[in-house]
C-alpha cells in the first residue's frame, strides 16, 4: 500500500507515538549530519554528509504527512536537550568518532524499522521499507566515509594498469632489521657481561646464548608474523567476496561512493564501476583495495621469512662475540667494542636502503646508538661488580 492510498483516518495512541519518535530521530538525524558536514574540510565527503542530511529531512517530511493522516499533529521543529546533547558529543569527539558512531546508528534504526513494519506495515503502508533501505543505504555510505584512506589510485585500479605492490625485497629488509636487533641485543650483553667479569670464558657463553636465543625469537617472530599477515589477507579477501556474491549491487554502490570521496563525479564514478563489473576479479582485488586496504597478496612467506631474520639476527649478535674467541681482558672488550660500531655503523648505512635519509647520518646514528649501549651496559655490569660480589 503506497502512501498516496486511503489511510485510516485515526491512528491508535501507540502507533502515534511511535510515528511522533520517528520524527524527532530524522530531525536530529538531519540536524546531525550538517553538523558533521559544518566540520568536514574536505568537499567530497561534506556533500556526501549534506546528501544524508537532505535523505534524513524527506523521511521526516513523509512522517509529518503520516501523523497528519492518522489524525495527530505535527511537533515543531526544536531538538529536545538530549538531542541538543548529542550534536555536542558529536562536535567534540572528533568527526571520524561521530561517523562511525552514526554508522552503528543507521543500521539500529533499520532494524527498529523493520521490526516496525513487522507490527504496522498494513496500517502505515510502504514507507517503513522504503525508509528502512533508506537507513541501510546511509550506513554503507557512512561505512565508506570512516573506511576511505590513501591518495587516489581508482582510476589505475579501473583500467587495470596497476597491479598490487608487491615488497620484493621483504627478505632483505628482514634480513638488516634482523642483523640490526641482534647487534644490538648481544653487544648489549657482552658489555655487561665484560663489565661485571673480565674473565673472557663467562662473556663468550653469554654471548653465545644471547645470539642463540635472539636469533629464535627472531626466527619464530618473523614466522608467525607472515603466516598471521597470509592468514588475515585469506580471511578478508573471502569475506569480501562472499559479500559481493551476496549483495553486488551493494559492493557496487560502496565503491562508487569510494570514488566520489576521491573527487569523480557520480558519473565518472559510475563509469568506473560498470568498467569493473566486467572483471570480477579486478572488482574483487579494487574492492579490497579500496574498502579493506589493502595493497595486494602479501609477498612474504613464513619459511623463508623465518630463516631470514633468525639466520641474520645470528650474523648480527656474533660479531661481538667474536673477539672473546681470541683474546681476553681489556683487549677483548676494545675489540669487541671497535668491531661492533664498525658493524652498527654498516647496520645503519644499510637502513638507508629502505629510507630516504643520508646512509652517512643513518650510519653514524647506528654507531651513535651502539656507544651509548656499551657505556651504559658496561656501566651497569662494573656497578653490580662492586655492589653484587
């Protein structure tokens, strides 16, 4: 039954009431949305807040015709002071917060109006769906404004002509930032250790446990970080695409909003979208992109991974060990302490691989780093010497 069809002409009280609390929650609604909207800088997603705004004060309209046609009488348009409160709350928490929080909001109040129209859709006629997929409609949209990130890459993505960054070279970052935390970790120890006793044999086994037990920490980290990173990437690109099977049109809509968010026109973003549509995979792979973030199959596997970072954690933590190999005393702390800023300086040029920084600065950083460890460590370990024997 559309609205424009015979109504009765009186509505029971409840019914009336609840008509009456529809209302006042679109007004606020309304109201709540050019208040974000007032807060947004960025234009795209300003007039996708006003659209919202415009949807929320026509569902109020259409409840205003409801009351009058069950007999009832419209309210004036004042906020009572919980809504007035809740404008403030969203003006303060941050417009990010408010979003996500008026995203949780749409999809209550689309079930409240199902389970309306469940009690009263023969008496109130078609609008309780209509508005219902309404609510549905401005949860997507919000889902999509608290989920749009990074610059723009749709239209590469729309005409397939950029594929998902893959890391390559994550095995030999892997392997720096392995050889850098066992450096540091068993210089660390032997400094201690050479502080406290300067019998060589005590700081060789120290180190040499330190190197072994670094480099499975690392190893076992390493692994369990790519298995846990292959794992999350499986589990969300299924996810994704049970969703587009479910409800296409939906996914469709979300990324058309993604890409209006990003600066094309509906048309433009239609376009692209209807480019897509004729690869299902691209959508998917664009759809993740896009909506999950993320940037392609993660390139790294745990096996290799693992011997990556534990093999060069063990490279890195025996290099200061190796003098207690040959010498003993003070000539083997010097020695250790010399080889090991030689290699924290070595550590730090090859950073700047992965960095935009001067390998020189990023050297002398390591080595800047690697002496204020040996000081300290050497400092803690002659204290507890005097102190702990």
């Amino acid at each position: 039954m559309s609205d424009t069809e015979q109504q009765p002409s009186k509505g029971t009280p409840e019914l009336l009431r609840l008509i009456e609390r529809n209302l006042f929650a679109e007004r606020e609604d309304a109201a709540m949305y050019r208040k974000l909207a007032g807060q947004e800088s960025d234009a795209n997603r300003r007039n996708l807040l006003l659209r919202l705004a415009e949807s929320e004060d026509e569902h109020a309209r259409r409840w205003e015709h409801k009351l009058l046609q069950f007999g009832g009488r419209i309210p004036p348009p004042r906020l009572n002071v919980l809504s007035r409160l809740r404008l403030w709350l969203a003006g303060n928490v941050g417009t990010e917060a408010a979003i996500r929080r008026r995203e949780a909001g749409e999809e209550q109040t689309a079930e409240d109006y199902r389970d309306m129209e469940r009690r009263y859709g023969p008496e109130a006629g078609d609008v309780l769906a209509e508005i219902e997929r309404d609510e549905r409609s401005h949860a997507r949209k919000l889902r999509v404004l608290s989920q749009a990130h990074g610059p723009a890459r749709a239209l590469s993505f729309a005409l397939g002509k950029e594929h998902w960054h893959r890391h390559e070279h994550n095995w030999l970052s892997d392997a720096i930032y392995g050889a850098n935390d066992g450096l540091g970790a068993v210089f660390g120890i032997v400094s201690g250790v050479a502080g406290y006793s300067d019998t060589g044999r005590f700081v060789l086994i120290s180190g040499i446990a330190g190197m072994i037990a670094s480099a499975l920490s690392m190893g076992a980290g390493a692994y369990l970080a790519a298995k846990s990173e292959r794992e999350l990437y499986e589990a969300e690109l299924h996810r994704e695409k049970l969703e587009i099977e479910q409800d296409p049109e939906e996914e469709l809509e979300e990324l058309s909003l993604f890409y209006q968010l990003k600066g094309f026109t509906e048309a433009e973003a239609a376009t692209l979208v209807e480019r897509l549509r004729q690869d299902p995979d691209q959508f998917l792979r664009t759809m993740a992109s896009e909506e999950l973030g993320m940037s392609g199959e993660p390139s790294r596997k745990p096996g290799p991974a693992a011997w990556s970072a534990g093999l060069s954690t063990a490279a890195g933590a025996i290099i200061p060990v190796i003098p207690f190999f040959f010498l003993s005393g003070m000539p083997a702390v010097i020695a250790a302490f010399a080889v090991s800023l030689l290699a924290h300086f070595a550590v730090g040029a090859a950073k700047s691989l992965f960095t935009n920084r001067s390998w020189i600065w990023s050297g002398a950083e390591m080595t800047l780093v690697g002496v204020l460890e040996a000081v300290v460590t050497y400092g803690v370990g002659r204290m507890a010497a005097v102190y702990l024997r």
